[in-house]
C-alpha cells in the first residue's frame, strides 16, 4: 500500500478506505524503522491506523536491518527494506496468514 500520497489530508485523497465506513479487511502496515520518507513515517503510519475504523485486525510492524544503497527513498535504500526482503516477505505471508 502507497500511504505516502495520503499523509496530509488522506481522508479525501484516500481512494480505498472512506472516512464514515469502517474497513472490512486485515489492514498490516510494514515499515522500516530507518527510512527517512516523510511521507511514510511512523506517525503517518500510526495515524492512519487510529483514524479508520478497522473491523478487522490490524498492526503496525517495524523492522530493522539491510541497507541503504541509491537513493534512501527509493526501493535500494531501507524504504524498500534493502537487504532484509526475504525477513520482510516471510513477515507479511505470516500477518496475511
């Protein structure tokens, strides 16, 4: 999920969750506790987690490790989990199971 176009007024620009009803679905955020993106921090991320209403379990996960190599906002630095993808996608097939 792309959360980054949402971090300031999400609730218009958010096209997959309306404000006045509550998500159906398993919502899992996972993020790289060095990733410098603004528009992904760890606030944001909480936010969007306390401003919806979730009927479903959701959970905010953070993960360490791997590297920054490129650009840090990029997919080769920490925001595309460089280095720990294996960690990460054996974390998201768990949170989905």
């Amino acid at each position: 999920t792309q959360l980054g176009k949402y971090y300031k007024d999400y609730y218009t620009r958010c096209n997959f969750f309306k404000k006045h009803e509550p998500v159906t679905v398993p919502f899992h955020i996972i993020h790289h506790e060095l990733d410098i993106s603004s528009n992904t921090d760890i606030p944001t991320c909480q936010l969007i987690l306390d401003q919806f209403k979730f009927t479903k379990e959701t959970s905010l996960n953070v993960v360490s490790g791997g590297w920054n190599e490129g650009h840090p906002k990029f997919n080769f630095g920490h925001h595309g989990f460089r280095g720990i993808e294996k960690e990460v996608a054996n974390l998201a097939t768990n949170l989905m199971n």
